[in-house]
C-alpha cells in the first residue's frame, strides 16, 4: 500500500491532473480496506443529483461571456466617471472594478489580465507610483471572491451542505470591509503631487449609465431574484446566464454567434475539471469519514489545544499557506472536508467557518513565495517575481487586519443572515 501511495504523490509532483491523482488516492484507500470500488462510482452518481449544482456551470458561463466581453472596459469607463473625482480616485475605481468583476468570473486570474492592462497604464499616467500600482492590481485581483455570485461561495455550500443564500448574506460585510480598508489606505498613499480632477458633466454621467445599462441591473437580477423570494439560487443563475447571454450578443454584440460555441467549450472545461475533483474527492471524504479520521484528528488537536481563539489562528496559519500552494477550488475539495467537522467540534458556525476559509485562500492567493496571482501578475506586467513580492507587501498587511477582524468578530459573518436570512 505504501509503495503505490508513493507512486501516486510522485504523479502529483511531477503535475498529473488533480482529479486524475485524488481518484487514484480514493481507489487504493478503498481497495486497502477491502471495499467494493464501485462505492465510488456510487459516490460519483450521487454528486450529481445535487440540486445546488446546477448553478455552478451557469455562473461560470455568465463570468465567461462577460470576461470576452466589452464589460471590463465599459465598468472601468462607468467607474470613472463616478468614482473619478475622489481622492485617489483612480486607485478607488481599480479596487472597485475588480472586486465586481471577480465576483462575476469568479478567478482572480481573469481579473488581472483583463483588467491589469487597461488599468496600468491609467494609474501609472495619473501619478501613482510604478511599486503601487503593480500591488495594488496584484492585490485586487482576488477582492470579490465574498461577494455573491462568488463560484467558491457556491463550491463551499456544495461541499457543506450549507445555504447558498446564507453564504450570499455572511460574504457582503467582511468583502466590503476588505474593500474599504484597501480603499483608504490607497486614498493615503495616492501621488505625491496629485491631478486636478476634473468633475464629469451630468451629460457624461448620463452617457456612461446608458452605456452599461444593460449590466447595472445584474447585481439586482441575482441578490434581489433570491432574497425577494422570487427565485433559487439555481434559478437565479439560469436567469443571470440567459439574461447575459441575450444582452452580450444581441445588444451590445460584442460576442458574436459564432463565438458562443467557443465560450460554452471554455466554461464547461472548467466545470468539468471541478466536477471531477469534487467527485473524487467526495468518495475520498466519505473513506475518511468511515475510517473516523475527522473524529481520531479532532481529539488529537482538542489534547493539544483547548482553546477556541488558538485554534482560530492556527487555522489561518495552516489555510494561509495552502492557499499559496493551491487554487481555491483544489483547496476547498481536499481541505475542507477535514477541517469542517474539527471546527464544528469548537463550535464554530459553518457560514462563519466558510468567510473565514474563502479569505485566507483569497489572500494566500497574494502570499510570497508560491501566490498564484503573483507569479499572473508578473507574467502580466513583464516584472520580476521579487518585485511583485515587494509591491504587494503593504497591501498585504491591510488583508492581514481585516482577516483578524473576520475571524474573531463573527456577527459580521451572521448578522444579515439574522436579518434577512
């Protein structure tokens, strides 16, 4: 048993695909113990008759038409003109920006390089400095992964058999938190010598709102649909999915019929190599569990830690690390599943648990050395790793603060899902 183990991680070393690796784990786990391996096909199966799964290849059509698009280059235009006139103005629109286009597309990578060119050279051309410009975009690629329709809220409530709505409500409060702390500090550290910002004529305003009139409203479509009691979160993103597909080809046509083939193969690739994982790694979940892992790991670390708030922060140690070493979807199959029941055990709420959890990975995602949005962005803008790390440090700082305030004030989490939830 050891020595196939050990093939297996030599795979995962030498970059096999992760479903290809979690399976293979699943297969020998239940071949060790003497367990029909069609349970996993049976565990497999059962994936798909969730219900909440259907919003998932949705939202993640929606987020692809709207990132080949005109969308970025229109909210950017929006944001300008009504965010402009601020102090750091610019550095305010950017945050903006990208924290709404992240919660669309749900892959702060997508962020980065769509948005990283055009907001680059603008804040570059408006005074700020080469260092914080580079952080700033670095940093704000992952900022909208709390707000909903966020994939990884919808991924989390899959895999924790938690409300989608209730995950929808916890994530507005600490992801505008997070934006209104990088937004003053940005207002800070604008240029030195700053632009006379010109202030936009109503005309222009008007101009830039009938631009994106079509676009305003999906918030509305999404939130409204759901917490108005008209819609599911799976109906919401049928509507959200329809909804962006009428207006991107026939409205505003920047996607052409032709097109659409193209955009739904790129979608549903990504949706095939989450549902994989996450089938495979539901059979691995349920081995565990069979095994009593969760309950032998949860008295071992009750031995050793006793105290809730302790193991709150040696959970943002460990999530921190993993995710600089994995995507958000990798870590949310093969982490959570662990950590979910020890974290009950401390009584801590799922919905709580899942802000919580969403936030490290969305930082660890800006973390020296290994980040995933900091070797995009020095691929993006052509710069050295060791710079981006030195750029994205202070920025960094203002996420560590808001991750504590997160973590240990959870009514910020919970209060509008008491209020409206």
């Amino acid at each position: 048993m050891i020595i196939p183990n050990l093939i297996t991680v030599l795979f995962a070393l030498l970059g096999s695909p992760l479903f290809i690796v979690i399976s293979a784990l699943a297969l020998l786990a239940f071949h060790s113990v003497g367990i029909d391996l069609s349970v996993i096909v049976i565990e497999m199966s059962r994936l798909a008759d969730t219900p909440l799964l259907v919003s998932l290849p949705l939202f993640i059509f929606a987020g692809t038409l709207l990132s080949e698009s005109g969308t970025p280059r229109r909210m950017l235009k929006l944001s300008e003109l009504l965010l402009g006139w601020m102090p750091g103005g610019l550095a305010v629109v950017s945050l903006t920006v990208c924290a709404v286009f992240t919660a669309f597309t749900g892959a702060s990578g997508v962020t980065i390089v769509a948005l990283g060119g055009l907001l680059l050279p603008a804040l570059l051309k408006d005074g700020y400095t080469d260092r914080f410009s580079i952080g700033l975009l670095t940093s704000s690629g992952s900022l909208g992964l709390l707000f909903p329709p966020s994939l990884p809220l919808i991924l989390y409530g899959v895999i924790s058999e938690s409300r989608i709505d209730h995950l929808f409500l916890a994530g507005i409060l600490p992801g505008v938190l997070m934006l209104l702390l990088l937004i003053v500090y940005s207002m800070f550290k604008g240029p030195v010598r700053p632009k006379k910002k010109a202030r936009y004529s109503g005309r222009e305003i008007f101009s830039g709102l009938s631009e994106s009139a079509w676009e305003i409203p999906l918030p509305i479509i999404i939130l409204g649909g759901i917490y108005g009691g008209f819609l599911l979160a799976s109906e919401a993103a049928a509507v959200t999915a329809l909804y962006v597909l009428i207006i991107e080809t026939f409205i505003y046509k920047d996607i052409s019929i032709s097109q659409i083939p193209k955009i739904v193969g790129k979608s549903m690739m990504l949706f095939g190599g989450i549902l994989v994982i996450l089938a495979a790694s539901r059979a691995t979940t349920n081995f565990l569990v069979d095994q009593e892992v969760p309950v032998h790991l949860f008295h071992f670390i009750r031995n050793h830690i006793s105290d809730r708030y302790t193991f709150l922060l040696l959970l943002n140690v460990f999530l921190l690390i993993v995710g600089c070493m994995l995507d958000i979807f990798s870590a949310l199959v093969l982490i959570l599943p662990l950590i979910l029941p020890i974290a009950k055990g401390y009584g801590i709420d799922p919905i709580h648990l899942g802000i919580i959890f969403l936030t490290n990975l969305q930082i660890g995602y800006n973390s020296p050395p290994l980040g995933l949005d900091l070797f995009l962005a020095s691929y993006r803008f052509e710069r050295p790793i060791i710079e981006l790390y030195r750029a994205s440090l202070p920025f960094l700082a203002v996420l560590y603060i808001t991750l504590a305030i997160v973590t240990y004030v959870p009514w910020l989490s919970t209060i509008l899902i008491r209020l409206w939830g």
